[in-house]
C-alpha cells in the first residue's frame, strides 16, 4: 500500500509542478496586466510542438530548444501584445478574455489542421534517460528534472516579483500607471514584457512536458480548465498562491487516484467550489 501511495503521489508531484509553471504564467499575466490570457493553454500546446518540430525538422535536440523555444514564443507573446492586447488596455477584462479565446481557437485549429490530433512522442534526452530506486519507489531520472527546475524557475519568478526592484515597478504600475509613468517609467514596454515573460514561462512548461506526454495540438485544452482553477483557488493574480496551489493540487489529484480514482478529474473542482464558499477570493487572494 505505501508503494502505490508513493507512486500516486510522485505522480500528482510531477502533475503539480506542470500546474505550478502554468499557473505561475496565468498568475503574472493576470495579476500585473489584467488580462485573462485563455492562450496559456494553446501557448503551452505550441512549446511543446515548437520543441518537437525543431527536433524532427532541424536537429535541434532537447536542451538548445528548452533554451530557444521560450524565447521565441516570449517574442510570440511580445507581438500579441502590441498588435492586440494593448488596444484592450482600460476595458473590462471581458474582452481580453475573448480576444484569447478567439486565438486559442485559431491556433488549435491551425496545428489540427496540420498534424491531426495524434500525439507525436518526444525523446528523453540521453541525460536524464534511467532513474533512482528510493526503495519505496522508482522514480524516473527526467521526472525529478522537472521537480526540480520547476521549482527553481517558480522561486526565481516570485524572488524578482516580490523581492526586487523591478518587481516593486510592475506592482507599481498595477496600482497607479500615470504615477509611475511621471518617474520616468516606461510602463507600456514593461507590460509587454511581462506579457512575453508569461507566455515564455508557459512554452517552457511545454518544452518540460514534451517527453512525458504526447505532443498533440489538444494537450494545452485539456489542461487549462485545470490550471485556470489553480489560479482561482491560489487567488487570481496571487503568484505565491499559483505556485504553492498548482504543487497542493496535484498531490490531491495523486491521492484521489489512490482512494477513489473516478473522483480524480474532477477533485481540483470541488476543491475550487469550497474554497470559493470560503474565502471567495481565493486563499492567497485579496479582494478587489
């Protein structure tokens, strides 16, 4: 019993790191522009093939593209954001919401169009290929990798958000733009960034992914449901409560899967709804 425990629990540990990175990105986006970005998932989808196309086409392996790939899709995001998101800036966050919908639909339907809705396999690198016996449980060499950069790219990402002076400025800007501004700020390109920021830390999460799950262009819509209740119970905008959420839930989801596995894929939901009925802003949120 305590190895099938372990088992699920490493799994929902592994689980919960994807959902802390994308969680992480959805959190940012949110919490400093506003903007409900419903891409993430496609965002996520599109690091994945990004890597896998770069593999199959180029010969470019895993460890170039867990470098190259976030910072094409972070000029991805850039774009988007002038082209489209900037003209949304003071309406209600409705219509960023829509606008991502509308090109999460354009681009699964362009990569469908393409490449079907069967997965493509992405090779572990030789690196990290075998895995430790912990006695208890084997635990794959690639999955304690993503444990582990996980972690260190989520605490890296709230050091600089909450620690730091660059930090200080995009909450600043947040609270009152035409103040910052005054002082010399440039907000407007601050935003972007931050926006490229976001979408690279979802393309990264995605890149990370790509060895674990097939690529397919419907990985990112069976995921985001999931990662948009993280945030909610974290407490939107809250990048603490996006990390320490997206780990909580899934060791939930492991455990489920142990106790009564039909109630796993919908266990983040009742988690959502009662923590809702509590603190509707969610458990690291603030009222707005």
């Amino acid at each position: 019993m305590i190895r099938a425990i372990s088992g699920q629990l490493l799994l929902g540990l592994i689980n919960g790191s994807f959902y802390a990175l994308l969680s992480l990105g959805l959190a940012i986006i949110f919490g400093l522009l506003d903007v409900v970005n419903f891409a993430h998932g496609a965002q996520y989808m599109m690091g994945a093939f990004l890597a896998w196309m770069g593999l199959e086409y180029l010969g470019i392996g895993y460890w170039w593209a867990l470098l190259l790939v976030p910072a094409a899709m972070g000029l991805v995001g850039i774009a988007i954001e002038r082209l489209f998101l900037r003209r949304l800036q003071g309406l209600d966050p409705l219509y960023g919401l829509l606008l991502t919908f509308g090109l999460t639909l354009m681009i699964e339907g362009a990569f469908h169009h393409a490449y079907g809705n069967s997965g493509n396999p992405y090779p572990v690198p030789e690196a990290l290929t075998g895995g430790f016996d912990l006695g208890f449980v084997y635990l794959p060499r690639y999955r304690a990798w993503v444990v582990l950069v996980s972690g260190l790219v989520c605490f890296a990402s709230w050091f600089v958000i909450e620690r730091t002076q660059l930090g200080a400025y995009l909450r600043a800007g947040t609270e009152n733009r035409r103040l910052l501004q005054a002082f010399g700020i440039n907000v407007p390109l601050m935003f972007t960034v931050t926006y490229g920021f976001g979408v690279a830390l979802a393309a990264f999460a995605g890149v990370m992914a790509a060895p674990i799950y097939q690529v397919s262009p419907l990985m990112g819509s069976s995921l985001i449901m999931v990662v948009f209740a993280v945030v909610v119970i974290g407490g939107m905008g809250s990048i603490l409560g996006a990390i320490l959420t997206g780990l909580g839930i899934g060791l939930a989801e492991g455990l489920t899967k142990f106790l009564y596995p039909p109630a796993a894929s919908v266990v983040v939901f009742v988690i959502m709804a009662l923590v809702l009925l509590v603190r509707p802003a969610g458990l690291f949120g603030r009222a707005r």
